[in-house]
C-alpha cells in the first residue's frame, strides 16, 4: 500500500519521501516545498517526476 511505499522511499531517498508528502498530502506547489526543503523548484519537480515514477512500479 502507500504507506509502506512511502516509508521504503524515504529509507532511499528522504527528499523525495519528504516532496511526495509536501505535494500529495500538504497540497503544497513546487515554490513551496523548495522554500521548505532550501532548494530550487527545478529539483522539486525533478524530485517529484523521479518519486512518483518509483511509487508507480513500487505499487504495481
């Protein structure tokens, strides 16, 4: 389910874990969660495509 794909993503990459959290939960946009996260909007997209893609495979 979600959950544990979450917590296995964020034991791979905590930024992601945290951008998918941020984004789907918070409802928070890319500016946001780079103001939070103290990066770019470039890396939170980047982050975002990467991290749903894995939820997608890690899901199916």
């Amino acid at each position: 389910d979600l959950d544990n794909a979450l917590e296995k993503l964020e034991k791979l990459d905590e930024r992601q874990a945290k951008v998918v959290q941020y984004r789907f939960f918070g409802g928070m946009n890319y500016k946001e969660i780079a103001d939070v996260l103290g990066g770019t909007e470039h890396s939170v997209r980047y982050d975002w495509r990467v991290a749903r893609a894995w939820l997608k495979r890690e899901m199916s």
